[in-house]
C-alpha cells in the first residue's frame, strides 16, 4: 500500500476551516503545542533580497529554528526523533505552526540580507 | 446543551469578532454560520493574529482578559447545571425578541464601553461578549457550522444515553475546573477579574430587564461584589460537582501513561492552543467513557442507530503511528442522519484512519468488522477514490477474525504491514499551484514502497520492541495489546499472602504472624520475572500461582537470559525508586547493560551512535499476566543482553566499598537460626554463611570469617532449600540477588536461594551460561575443620558467630536448673511413675526409665580478653559436663553444686551464636554456646 498521510495532511491544510478539529487527530500531540506557537506568533518568514525565503519558529525553550520552504526539515530534536528515526509522525511542532500560520495569514514578515540569508541556509547562523 | 436553540438564532447576530474590528472601526460580519466560508473564517483567524499582534499592551492586556473571561463563564455556567445561564449570558441579545434587541444591545454595549473607560460611539451595535462567544464557537468548541463532527449534538441525538450526555458534562466541569480554578478563587481580585464577573452577571441580569441608565448609574463596587459573589457560588458548585463525579478519576487515570511525561504548561490564555486543549480534554473523556460504557454493554450493539458507519477491513497498514485501514461499507447508514458526504452506495470503499491509541483499542486486522460511531468526519482527496475517514474514536470492533480462527496462533494478533516513511522533499501545498508535483510524488512514493519494505525482516511476527511503547499504547481496561520482545533478567517467586486477588497487585508481603489463619493457599508462590527490553527499561511481570515452589528452577532454566515475547499483560501499577527501593537496587545490579541499549530509534543501524547509558531508570511497572504471558522466542539460547549474576566471593562482597548492593554468591550455611516463628520457612531464618574466602589466610586485609544472612519472610525457600537447612548438617547453598546493606547480607522479595549439589560439575542448575563456570572456582577449595570463627569482638553484632575463651567469672543461678530425661531417646517428656518416686516413663519411647540423663542448664560468666565487658554465655551439655564433676551426675541422686567449684575454671575456645549485644550502659553481650 501506498502511503496516504501526507495526502490526507494536504488535504486537511487546504480546507483547514472545515477541518479544524481533526488537526490534533492526524497530527497529535505536536497540534496543541504548534496551536500555542501560533498563538505567541512565533513563526516568522524571512526573506531576502534575492528572493529566497526560509522560516524562523521560535520554538518553546526561546530557540530559534529555521525550516526551510522548499521541504519538510526542521532541526529540532523532536523532528529528529519522531519523524526521522520512528517514522511516528508527519511533522514536528514547528512545521505544523509554520503550515498552520501561513493557513491562517498571521505569519510575521521579516526581511534579511542575502548575507544573512545565506549563512542561516547552510546552518551556520545563529541570527 | 441547547445547541440548537443557538444555531436557530444565529443569524439574528450581528457581530463583531475581534477586538480591532471593535477598535478600528464599524464593520457587521454578521453571516450565517452554517454557510461560513473557509475564505472568511481564515480572514477572521488571521484578524485574530493580528490583533494579537497589533495592539498595544496595555489594550491587549484589557481586552483579551476579559475575553477570556467572558469565554470562561460561558464554557462553565453550562458544564455547572443550568442550562439557562448559558441562554441568558450568550445570547438573551439576539433572543426571540427580535424588536427589543437593537435598542438593548446598543444598551448593553454602551455601558460595557464606559466600564471599559474607553470612549466609544453609541451607535455601535457590537457586544464583545456575543463576538468572544461566537469565537469561542468558531475556532475553538466546533459545534454547529459542522454537523458530522459534532460531538455534543450527536449525543443529545441518541437521547437513549442519559448518562452518555451527563459524562460529557461531568467532563466538561472537570476540566474547566481543573484548568481555571485559581482564576475563580474569590480572593484573587485583580481588577480584570472582577470587571469581568461584573460583566458576566450584567449579561444574566441584563437578559431580564437591564436597561442602560442602571448600568450607567451603577457603581462599579456594587458590581464586582455581586461578580465575585457569583464566582463564589460558581467555585463552590464546581467543586461540589468535582467531588461528586464519580467518572474524573477514571478519565484522569486513562491518560495518565501519556501525561505523565508531559510538561504541564500554561497555554496563552483564550488562544487557540488553550482552546484545542480543553476540547481535547473534553474529547479524551468523552472517548473513555464511551468505551467503558462500549465494553459495558457490548453484547447490545447498537447499529440501528444513525450514522454508524459498518465496516469490513480488508487490509491495514501502519503509517506515522496511525493506522490505516482500507475498508468496505458493509450497508447504508441508517435513515435520518445526514452526513455531508454521505456514504451512499452500497460496498463502497474507503479509508479509515484510526490514531495510535484508538488503533491500540482496536487492534483492526482484515475481515474484522468494526463499527465507528459518529462523529466521524469524512475528507475526500482529489485524485483518490475512496474517502478518508477521519476522527474516528468511537471505534468499536464487533467481530473479530483473529478471534474465531484463533486455533494454532493463540496470540494470532496481526500486526499491521508498517509503510514506508513518506518524502520530506515535497512541502504540503496550501493552495492548488502544486497539485501536479503533488502527483508525481505520490508516484514516487509508491515505487519506494515497492523498493525497501520497511521493518519486513520479521515478517508477521513483528513485535513491539519497547514496554513503555506498549504500556503507552494501552487499552482502557489497563490491557496491553501488543506484544513485547523483552529479556528475562531475572526469575524470582514471591510468597502470596492469601488468595484474595486484590492482595496480589500489592506484592508487599506482610509478616506472618503465628497466627495468619492457614488456608489452603498458604505457602504458594507466585512466579515473577523482571525483564527488560532492548531500550534498557525495565518491568516486573507477576504471573501464576506456581503449584509447587521447586518449580521455580523449572522455570529459571527456562527463561531467565533468554529472549521471550510477553504477551497478554495488563498493567498493575507504575512503581517508582522511592516506593520500591528493594526492586531498584535489582536494577541497579543489573545497569548498566551489558550491551549498549537502543536510544529508541527503530532502525538497528542506529545502535552505533546510541548514547552510552545514563543513570539507571527511575521507575518501572509492575505487569500481571498468565503462565503463557512469557514465551521464549525460537532459535535464541542467551539475549546478549542478560547480564547474570556474578557469583562474588564473600570476602569480596564483605570488602566492597558499596553502601547498599544486591550480590550472589555460593556459601557454606554453618549455623542456622529460626527468628520469631517455629518453623522454617515461616519465619525469619538467620544464617551463618561462610567460604573458603573467608576461612583462607589472610595476611593483607583481615575480614570477617563468617557472614550472617537474614532471610525475610518475603524471601520463598524451596522445599530442597528447607530441608538442607532442617538438617543439622553444614550445607552448600548459592544465594542469588541477596542485598547487602548497612554490613548485613539479607534475602529478600527477590533473591534465590538454591540447595548446591555436592558435586561441583554436577550443577546444572537454573543459570545457563557462565554462572557455573564462575562458581567452580571457589569450590575447588574446602572448607577447614574446623571452620574458623572470629575472636569475640567489641564489634560484633547480634546473629553472629564468634570463638570465645576465657574463665569463668560468675554463675547466673536464677537461671541454673537441671532436669532429667530418657536415657534411650533423649526426651524430657516423662510420667513419674506411682511405685518408685526416682523411675519415670518415658512418654515418647514408652520405655520405662530407670537411670535418668540429667541434663543441666547453666549460663556462667566469662572474663576474656576483652576488658570492659560483661560476656554471658549459655553453656552446652557437654561443656558443662566438663566443667562440673561428671561422675557425680550419673548417680541416682543429683547432688547439686557449689558455685565455687565452677569459678576459676576455663573453658574454651567455644563456639558462640551472639543474641544480644547492648553497649549502654557498658558492653554486654549475650551468647550461646554452638556446636557447629
């Protein structure tokens, strides 16, 4: 069988008003936590220059992590563990906030320099 | 709750949502719920961000407090008692009075605005209440806009369930109970609290005849002290309807396993995380109590009943920890319950998605036929045909395959074919621009599938490799239902108090009194094993009463060091170090492992990068289970895991620089003694033990040369074991997980004590591996004769052994007596005889005694070495004879003794047993004379 989760999650992100409520059913327990990052608005999307784009999420310990837009990967531990060793989960807490804030519009803008930008793409930033 | 009467006046609201629609200007979103648009409700979430976002402190601080309040006395007046409140508060605005509301509402909001002190236009017809309401309604409780997922509403549907609906209320009173208390505590007069409750009651008493002039007169004290008055009574009926639940333990302890690890924190307060959270918790504990109502009732299944949907599973599979099942419709939902993609045709197909804990439940296999009741929520994906089912909690599974075909797997559970991790190069897209890459992933991802089958070594027999995954994945009645790949550490047999089984699930074991009535489960065992698994956790598993002790051997060899499935257990209690110190410092002995454990990563590849072990767990379970729960697994001999007992030596063990460490070792048992009851094996035993170790030379660090042991009464001896030590013979034993602390040895819950054959290769004993290579060595050496004892000692602790000599310094004549007995068999029981006055018939042997032994009992006095000490020692008979003038006691009349005869003489080297030691006022110590 093929694997339909990430349908089903895309599906669920597309009609995220109709919805809602199933959240924490595919996604579990990160749901509640990502809904509390949402909440404190800790999702930025920053741009540069250039035109590239890369998300900040500030996660609950006041770490910053940056996903990237262009594919699934955040460097949080939990990411590591449930998504990548266990295979037990889609996402982690802070890709579901950056879906859930882009789905709701209350993404914060920032801008950096490609400099910046750059350097927080190979992961040698701590901006 | 009255769900329905809302929605029918939902279109008289008009409305604002949130507080910068208020603030920025007149803006009317009132629409009809049911026809929300996603576009809509999205711009209004994102007004909600923003307006987080947007205003200033101070206004934040004002407007979202109150919100919240007013939100909470909404959420709570209901899950109280009166339904009406509810009406009042949130909607007397828009009631059936449709002529009354403009004027009032402008009323209403007038005067919230110049309690607020904000200056504000009149004309605004905007409640803040009625908008925090609708939000609430919106984002976070979910009732109306979708009638398939609503929970609430289907339960008043099946109006059958009385108490179905009375649950929800009870959980809805738990939570918000749990969560807000503080805030409702009277005392707490912050200033936004009491405003608040000012404003709640405004909104009841307004609904009755509140008109603006009274609120604009109203003194703001008045107010609050009738708010806080209310919070009062609102607090004191919670707490009565919390102490009154009789469902909030259970639910509470259902997600105990999943909490507990959890940090508790404090969500922002009114956002959508706390909001998600309490219908989450309404959610939980309306699932449990679903279930245990499910399992209560289960032969009446209900499938009349609209909206169950009746399917058969034709193949599952595993994906993310959820589970999947591709199912087909068996017949038609029932009439009368419209869903919005309703299921029409009949053999349809479809999806079904279950999450871990339903699925854990649920344990769907192909041609089960599970039942799912709403609400249910179906999704449709472009480009698939069937549906997904979603939100499927209320799961039952009406008739299981595995179940009737159960004749040569009796664990035939099926493990559901787990699928490969998706791609993490492809984002979700949120709009329809990537809908074509979407497809060509799905491609993709289908021919990886094809390519690794992810965990497929064991084919079927996958098991789950760690306890606290299963324990996690629990069912309600506390079942695990997968199986578990563990290690047997240890095999051990506890003693059973009785045969009352709540007894069994606390297995500490209460002294045995003489006069413990006898049952016919007295002196049973039960057999227990405390395994582990490969991520290093640990967990004691209590299985069958054991028919007789010495089967434990049988089992030792059986099990302990292999690998073995557990299957079938249920989870007794979560025991943590504090509580059972005697069980951890088993695991202590046993941490780290031998071999580096899992990091719980699935993938074997891992273990390269595992973490070396930390500290040792600070916690366990306590598992119960049936004689076939533990099955070794084909084709191991020894887990690389198990980490034997190390047989030490007793001088090692003696010289150790631990505090407190459980240790095995094979000892000679030279002395025993029965403490506190008549018979072995009911009370305690205290043992004198001692090695070759012990006995050698010992030139570097002289040590003790014998050891005492005391075995606890929770320790289970071997009928072999009793009786080596009812024989007066030295014997052999090994003695496995005894603990040593505070300098004494002691056999406890968990230690063995087993009965050495003479013979050292002969020993084919309990420990497969490198135990017996281990202890042939100390055997190869003998014992002296006769054993060595250490000289009395300042030090010596009572139930000890000690050689002694010195001179007899004092005579205790109260306690000096002499009786006589049978010269053929030693008995003391005899019959004067009528005739002659010196004969006596012996009871025992029914000889007539004419030449009477005279035995004497005599403690005397000793000075020794030590100075400063009172040494009183009960002499032996053959002591004594030699003390006393021998000759006189064989003749017919006992002449009795001066103490002076006995005074100066010297006796020893004796063997002693120490019963007492006092050291207060001046050392005294209490001794018996031994034959060893």
């Amino acid at each position: 069988m093929r694997s339909f989760l990430p349908e089903v999650a895309e599906q669920l992100f597309q009609d995220i008003q109709k919805y809602k409520n199933t959240k924490h059913f595919v996604f579990g327990p990160c749901a509640l936590q990502a809904l509390d990052l949402v909440d404190q608005c800790s999702v930025t999307c920053l741009s540069s220059p250039s035109g590239r784009k890369a998300f900040q999420v500030m996660g609950g310990s006041e770490r910053l992590y940056t996903c990237f837009v262009s594919c699934h990967y955040c460097p949080c531990p939990a990411f590591a563990y449930t998504v990548l060793r266990r295979n037990e989960g889609l996402l982690c807490k802070h890709i579901l906030a950056v879906y859930l804030c882009q789905a709701m519009g209350v993404t914060q803008q920032d801008s950096v320099s490609d400099q910046q930008m750059s350097a927080l793409l190979s992961g040698t930033a701590a901006l | 709750m009255s769900f329905g009467k809302r929605k029918r006046h939902y279109k008289d609201i008009k409305c604002v949502f949130f507080p910068d629609d208020v603030e920025n200007g007149l803006q009317k979103v009132g629409r009809e719920p049911t026809a929300l648009s996603s576009v809509s409700s999205a711009k209004s979430w994102k007004k909600c961000g923003d307006s987080f976002l947007d205003s200033p402190l101070m206004k934040n601080l004002n407007s979202s407090g109150r919100k919240l309040s007013a939100i909470r006395k909404l959420a709570q007046s209901p899950a109280l008692d009166s339904r009406e409140d509810l009406v009042n508060i949130a909607w007397s605005s828009s009631g059936s009075e449709q002529s009354d509301n403009e004027t009032q509402e402008q009323h209403l909001s007038r005067g919230v605005v110049q309690q607020q002190q904000r200056p504000r236009r009149p004309s605004r017809p905007t409640a803040p209440i009625q908008s925090y309401t609708r939000a609430l309604r919106m984002l976070g409780t979910d009732k109306d806009d979708l009638p398939v997922i609503d929970t609430d509403s289907d339960l008043d549907e099946s109006e059958e369930d009385v108490d179905e609906d009375s649950g929800q209320q009870i959980s809805d009173c738990e939570s918000e109970s749990f969560d807000e208390k503080p805030e409702d505590l009277p005392p707490k007069t912050n200033m936004a609290e009491q405003e608040i409750s000012g404003y709640a009651s405004d909104g009841e008493s307004f609904g009755h005849t509140m008109t603006s002039s009274r609120l604009d007169s109203e003194s703001c004290p008045l107010l609050t002290g009738e708010g806080s008055k209310r919070s009062v009574s609102d607090w004191v009926r919670s707490a009565q309807a919390m102490l009154q639940t009789p469902q909030k333990s259970f639910a509470r302890q259902s997600k105990t396993p999943e909490d507990s690890a959890k940090k508790r924190r404090k969500f922002q307060s009114g956002g959508l995380a706390e909001r998600l959270n309490r219908l989450q918790s309404r959610q939980r504990s309306a699932v449990s109590f679903w279930r245990h109502q499910s399992i209560s009732d289960a032969s009446t299944a209900t499938v009349d009943r609209p909206g169950v949907l009746v399917l058969e599973v034709l193949e599952v599979q595993e994906e993310c920890s959820m589970q999947l099942a591709l199912c087909e419709h068996q017949r038609p939902p029932g009439e009368g319950h419209q869903h919005e993609n309703p299921v029409s045709e009949e053999r349809a197909r479809m999806l079904v998605l279950f999450n871990r804990e339903t699925a854990a439940q649920l344990l769907p296999a192909p041609r089960d036929i599970i039942h799912i009741y709403p609400p249910w929520q179906s999704l449709s994906i472009e480009g698939f045909s069937c549906d997904i089912i979603l939100n499927t909690h209320f799961s039952q599974k009406v008739f299981s395959a595995s179940k009737l075909a159960n004749t040569s797997t009796p664990r035939g559970l099926f493990s559901a074919e787990r699928c490969s991790p998706y791609s993490l190069c492809q984002t979700f897209g949120l709009e329809d621009a990537c809908r074509t890459t979407e497809e060509n992933d799905a491609k993709q991802v289908a021919a990886l599938d094809a390519l690794c089958s992810y965990g497929g070594s064991g084919g079927l027999t996958r098991h789950c490799l760690s306890l606290l995954e299963a324990i996690e994945g629990l069912g309600q009645a506390g079942s695990v239902g997968q199986d578990v790949e563990v290690v047997v550490q240890r095999v051990y047999s506890i003693p059973v108090p009785d045969c009352s089984p709540m007894t069994i699930l606390k297995p500490r074991v209460p002294s045995r009194s003489s006069t413990t009535p006898p049952s016919a489960e007295k002196g049973k065992t039960r057999l227990c094993v405390l395994v582990q698994d490969s991520y290093g956790m640990f967990s004691v598993v209590q299985l069958h009463l054991l028919p007789h002790k010495d089967d434990l051997h049988q089992y030792c060899r059986m099990w302990q060091g292999r690998t073995c499935v557990l299957t079938g257990i249920n989870v007794v209690q979560r025991v943590t170090r504090e509580r059972r110190t005697r069980l951890f410092s088993l695991i202590d002995s046993l941490w780290p492992p031998v071999m580096p454990v899992k990091d719980h990563g699935n993938t074997p590849c891992m273990s390269s990068e595992s973490r070396s072990a930390g500290p040792a767990p600070s916690f366990c379970y306590l598992l119960s289970g049936q004689e076939n729960s533990v099955e070794p697994v084909e084709g191991h001999t020894v887990s690389p895991l198990y980490l034997p007992p190390t047989t030490q030596t007793l001088r090692d063990i003696l010289q150790t620089e631990l505090k407190s460490c459980r240790c095995s070792f094979i000892a000679t048992v030279i002395y025993k003694r029965i403490l506190q009851s008549s018979d072995v094996g009911q009370g305690e035993v205290c043992l004198v033990l001692t090695d070759p170790s012990l006995q050698e030379e010992q030139p570097e660090r002289p040590c003790r040369r014998t050891v005492a042991l005391c075995v606890n009464t929770s320790c289970v001896l071997t009928s072999s074991v009793l009786e080596a030590l009812k024989s007066p013979a030295a014997c052999r034993m090994s003695f496995r997980d005894a603990i040593r602390e505070h300098g004494v040895v002691l056999c406890v819950e968990q230690s063995v004590v087993e009965v050495c054959p003479v013979a050292p290769e002969v020993n084919s004993s309990a420990r497969p591996n490198s135990h017996s290579q281990s202890l042939s060595e100390p055997e190869a050496k003998t014992l002296p004769q006769p054993v060595r004892l250490d000289p009395v000692s300042p030090e010596i602790t009572p139930n000890s052994l000690c050689s002694l000599t010195g001179v007899i310094v004092g005579v205790d004549e109260n306690t000096a007596y002499s009786w006589p007995t049978c010269n053929h068999c030693g008995s003391d029981n005899l019959e004067m005889l009528a005739d002659r006055a010196e004969n006596f018939l012996c009871v025992s042997c029914k000889a007539v005694v004419d030449r009477p032994n005279t035995r004497i009992q005599l403690e005397v006095f000793l000075s020794s070495s030590l100075t400063n000490c009172t040494l009183k020692v009960k002499l032996q008979q053959k002591t004594i004879m030699s003390i006393l003038n021998t000759a006189a006691l064989e003749g017919t009349e006992f002449p009795g003794y001066d103490v002076e005869n006995v005074l100066g003489k010297e006796v020893g080297p004796l063997a002693v047993y120490v019963r007492v030691v006092t050291r207060k006022p001046a050392l005294w110590i209490g001794l018996e004379e031994i034959s060893l």
